[in-house]
C-alpha cells in the first residue's frame, strides 16, 4: 500500500479483485476524534476506474502513510500454510474481475483443500461426499461445494446451456471458498491457540 494522495494504489481492487487499480481521489475531507484532545482525523475516497467500487482511506495523523482502508483488502490467513491451497485462494481473488476465472480458480481451491486434508482419491464430485460423510464438511457445506463444482464445470466445458457468469456469481463462489478455508484451517487454528493460552 503507498501513500495517501491524489490517487490510491493499491495491490488489488477490494471490490472486483482487479490488480494494480486506476484510483482516483473524488473527496478529501477530516473530521475530529473529542475521545482524543480533539484530534483530527483525515479522510479520502477513491473510486475504482474499472468496477466504479469506492474506497475510504483514512490517513495517518504524523504522515501521508495510509493507516485504515474500507473495505480492507482480503487476505490469505497465516493459518493457511499449504502452498497449493494459498496458490488457488490468492488467484481466486484476483480474478475477480473476470468471473469464469474466478469460479475455475474458486473450484480449484476446494479441491486442493480436500486433498490438503488427506482426500485425494477419486472426482472432485467423489471427495466432496467423502469429506461429508468422513464429517470434515457438514451436508449442508457440501451442498454448496457442489454449487461452486458445477460452476466451474460450466466454465471449464463452456457449456452452451449455461449463462456467461457475472460478479455476482464469481463472489458467491470466493465467499463459499474463503468460508471453506475459515472452516478448515483458520477456527481450528484458533481453537488451538485459544486452548494454548488458557492451559
């Protein structure tokens, strides 16, 4: 992230993943904290060229250095430590932007996972049901794998009968994806530190 100033740069846009985003600054303005000596506070948003998505910064007070985004840029948790599975995660998000990427990269991410957790036999169809039966996954988690499955199917196939995704699609796939990996890796990363602590 650089500095705060007629334009932002930023590595990706929050809203539509694209990389390295033409940011512009449409307002700059401050407001006062009366928690801390009537501080001030500075302020800019920036619009994204491509997806038109807005962006509040809040600039640090002794500098130009950004020190708040909203909304902040997604990140891959340090709990996530297979490279695979960080590889798919981090291309799903930055092909946002471009929805039948997106959806291919989010199904890829789901089978890494599954095989990153010992599931490496068989179809992606055939390691969703196992991963629900074998309870790493609820029913109601596998469902949902299916849905992004047979999205990328359609992508991958360039089925005829299917519509050309669109944002909307491409975010309900990262949102399972990303919710899969919290559910895999992150909680169980933070019950054990939270076991850890109070040991």
């Amino acid at each position: 992230m650089q500095k705060f100033g007629s334009h932002l740069e930023i590595e990706i846009c929050p809203h539509c993943g694209i990389s390295m985003p033409n940011m512009p600054g449409i307002w700059h303005g401050e407001s006062r904290d009366t928690r801390t000596s009537n501080s001030k506070r500075f302020w800019g948003l920036f619009a994204c060229g491509k997806c038109g998505g807005v962006v509040l910064v809040e600039r640090s007070t002794n500098g130009t250095e950004i020190s708040k985004l909203f909304p902040d840029i997604q990140d891959i948790d340090s709990s996530i430590t297979d490279a695979r599975v960080k590889h798919h995660l981090k291309e799903a998000l930055s092909t946002k932007h471009a929805a039948s990427a997106c959806i291919v990269s989010c199904a890829s991410a789901v089978d890494a996972m599954l095989k990153a957790k010992g599931l490496k036999t068989g179809s992606l169809y055939e390691r969703i049901d196992q991963a629900a039966a074998s309870h790493i996954i609820t029913s109601e988690m596998a469902a949902w794998a299916h849905d992004v499955r047979l999205d990328a199917n359609d992508e991958r196939h360039v089925d005829a009968g299917a519509p050309i995704p669109l944002a909307a699609a491409a975010q309900k796939c990262v949102d399972f994806t990303f919710a899969l990996a919290e559910y895999l890796y992150v909680l169980p990363s933070k019950v054990e530190r939270g076991r850890k602590t109070t040991a």
